[in-house]
C-alpha cells in the first residue's frame, strides 16, 4: 500500500509539474506535443529557428537585398510587376510630398537616403529599388520629359529629390549624346531679304579712301624717312658693323 500510495502522489507531482510548464513556455511552442519537454535533446523551438541553407547563408531565401534588374533596367518597365504598380501612368503621378501646412516648398529635399537611413515618404525613385536612372532606360527618362517642348520637368511636379534629379539630368543628357534621346531644336524662319543687299534699307558700301588713292589706311603704315640726327647716332653705334654700298661704275 506504502509503495501504490506513494507513486502515485509522484505521479501526480510530475503531472503538476507538466502542467506549469506547459502554461509558462511561450506561445510558440504551445502547440509542440509535451512529451518533447521531457527530453531536452530535442528543443521544441529548433522548428521556429532559421537555419542556414544549403549556400551556408543565415538569411531566408526569400530575402532580396539587390534587384534583379539592376543590369538591364529597362526590362522592368515591361514585366507585370511594373504594370500591376503603376499601370500606364508615370512613376511619379499622383505622388505627394510629405510637408507641412498647404503650400508645398519651392524646393525637394537634398536625398532621401542617408547611409542607412531612410526618410518617410521616399520620393519616386528612391521608393522603387527597381527604378534605375541608366541612359539606356529609355522609356523611364521619356517619363520626366515634356513632350511638347521637350523640357525635363521640375523636381517640384514630379516629387523626386535634388540627388535623383541630377542624376536624372545627366542621364538624358548622354542618351541624347548617344542618339537614344530626342531633343527639339527651336525652329527660325529664313527671311533671304533680310540678308541681301538688295533690300532698300540697305546701300552699296563705298570704297575707303586709301584704296582710291592707293596709299596705307593709317598714316604710320606709310615710310616715314628717319632725321638725320637718328641716322648718325645709329651709324655712331654700329660703326664696327656697317659697310658703305659703293656705288656702282
């Protein structure tokens, strides 16, 4: 009796125990079976721990740190992702600036990433990590190019910040170089009777005098015979190196 009675209350004793254990541990590991606290090889958690796949990294598969697009940019804006986003508008439309009271400031702020800091509301380009700004990605740039006018709209219409926009300028500015981009030339009507000499407001130009006397336009053009004085102080001078010309028989 002494031996029933007594494992029983140590029966009862580890039921207890379970039991206190099974409501402490977390929420996670609830729904683990409990015969897996009595046997502390085998940690409940180790099925909610990431482990490191078959590369060795400790990241999840899933994890996309770089775009996929970064070589060809341009292969974005034709994919299904990029029509699902943003359809057939620009990137740009209907994006607002975060700033306060009613009027919007003149200018956009100088970037939207600091090292490792994001601001909130990234503007159009910095929000997308597949948007890049390349002079290959045609179709991207025609998107900040007036059409009519051929004009690159202002940071302030379109929301991107002062460093995308720079970045944006010189890309136009290479692909027009390399015939990718567009560019207008303003367009001047040729008047030919503004340029003849045939116009009334315009008269034959008469010969200056020096080509009717056929002398030097400027005095000092002319031969000037030098004084005497000067003759002789240069002869003074050069005496060792001056021959007299004979005059011939």
């Amino acid at each position: 009796m002494a031996a029933a009675s007594g494992s029983m209350l140590l029966r009862n004793i580890m039921g207890h125990l379970v039991v206190r254990a099974v409501l402490r541990r977390p929420f996670w590991v609830q729904n683990t079976p409990s015969t897996s606290l009595l046997q502390p090889k085998q940690l409940p958690f180790r099925i909610f721990s990431t482990e490191a796949g078959q590369d060795g990294s400790a990241e999840p598969a899933a994890f996309d740190s770089e775009s996929r697009f970064k070589e060809k940019p341009w292969e974005y804006l034709e994919s299904e992702e990029y029509i699902e986003r943003y359809g057939s508008n620009p990137v740009w439309f209907g994006y607002r600036r975060n700033h306060k009271g009613q009027i919007p400031p003149q200018k956009t702020r100088k970037t939207c990433i600091r090292r490792e800091h994001i601001c909130g509301n990234p503007c159009p380009i910095c929000r997308d990590q597949n948007l890049f700004l390349d002079y290959r990605n045609v179709k991207l740039l025609e998107q900040f190019i007036c059409p009519y006018t051929g004009i690159t709209y202002h940071p302030t219409r379109t929301g991107i910040c002062m460093k995308k926009y720079k970045q944006l300028t010189e890309a136009i500015q290479q692909a027009q170089d390399n015939g990718l981009l567009f560019f207008h030339s303003p367009f001047i009507s040729f008047q030919y009777q503004d340029y003849s000499n045939q116009h009334p407001a315009v008269t034959t130009t008469p010969p200056s005098p020096a080509l009717q006397n056929k002398t030097a336009w400027y005095d000092w053009y002319d031969w000037q015979q030098p004084s005497e004085k000067d003759i002789a102080l240069i002869r003074r001078i050069y005496k060792d190196y001056l021959k007299e010309e004979s005059s011939p028989p």
